[in-house]
C-alpha cells in the first residue's frame, strides 16, 4: 500500500457523511440526492502536508478537488 492509498484509508469516511460535507458546497446544490450520493461514492480524502502544492495554474487534472480545512 503507497502513501497516499494509507492515508485515504485511514480518512475513509461513508458516502453519507461525504454527501453531507459536499451538499452545502454551491456546486453541488443543485445535484439531487441520488446524484450526490454518485459523486460522494467516488470521492477519497487525501492528506497534504502544509506546503506541499495541491493545484497550479495550467495543470491539466482528471479530478476535481475539494479542499477541507
């Protein structure tokens, strides 16, 4: 197991509780229950150290990120 497959592991959360911190987020209002629950089912918490660049301008990326404080 990497790194980061350790720590999304050790960050699983249940569908419900990912839809629950997603529902709020403007992008995702509009989505019904069932679409939400799609989206929560695919998501993974990842870890990042202070520092480390997440995102950069012009970085082409096959995901979104939601960034939790």
């Amino acid at each position: 197991m990497d790194d980061v497959t350790a720590i999304a592991a050790a960050d699983a959360r249940s569908v419900e509780e990912i839809a629950a911190l997603l529902a709020p987020l403007p992008i995702f209002t509009r989505l019904d229950k069932a679409s939400l629950a799609a989206v929560a089912a695919r998501c993974v918490f990842v870890r990042v150290p202070a520092g480390e660049t997440v995102m950069a301008e012009g970085r082409v990326s096959a995901f979104a990120d939601v960034i939790l404080t």
